[in-house]
C-alpha cells in the first residue's frame, strides 16, 4: 500500500493541515470573542472558518459542526444579547 516514506509523508501532510486548521479555529474564536461585529457579520465569520476547514478537510464538515460549532455558538452567546431571549428577560440559557 503505503511505504514507510509514503506514509511518513502523508502524516506531515496531515499535521500540517491540522496546525493551519488551528490557526484558523483560534483566529475565529478572536475575532468573535474581540472584534466589533453584528451577529450577522459573527455568523459569516464562522461560515468562513467551516469553509476553510473543508478545504483543508474535504468531506468533514460535519466533524467541524460537532466539535468547533459549539465553541463559535457560545462565544456569540455570551458576546450579543438578542432582545426577546432568555438573557433578555433575565434567564439563564440552556447549557
């Protein structure tokens, strides 16, 4: 199948991805959780971030919606009170 200098390679290639994916992660959660933004503009920030991850990872954007999504989703929550919410009327939100 794979030699030992095909394989070694395709985890280097893999790792690489891997970092930029994180850069990528962690850029977002900044912007978020720093930049002034509406929610609109949040959300298209992330929809970058997914399509930046599924260039990198073809195929996996769901894993990108089970793992990195519910960061991205709380950090907007605590970042913007959307009137009529819970936090709104003085409620806690569902955790």
């Amino acid at each position: 199948m794979y030699n030992n200098a095909g394989m070694k390679e395709l985890l280097l290639d893999e790792e690489r991805r891997m970092r930029r994916l994180n850069i990528v992660v962690d850029l977002t959660a900044a912007v978020l959780s720093q930049s002034k933004l509406t929610l609109r503009e949040a959300f298209n920030v992330i929809d970058d971030a997914r399509r930046a991850a599924v260039a990198l990872f073809p195929d996996k954007g769901d894993v990108f919606d089970l793992i990195y999504l519910p960061r991205f989703k709380r950090i907007i929550r605590e970042r913007f009170v959307i009137p009529g919410g819970a936090l709104s009327q003085g409620r806690q939100p569902a955790r």
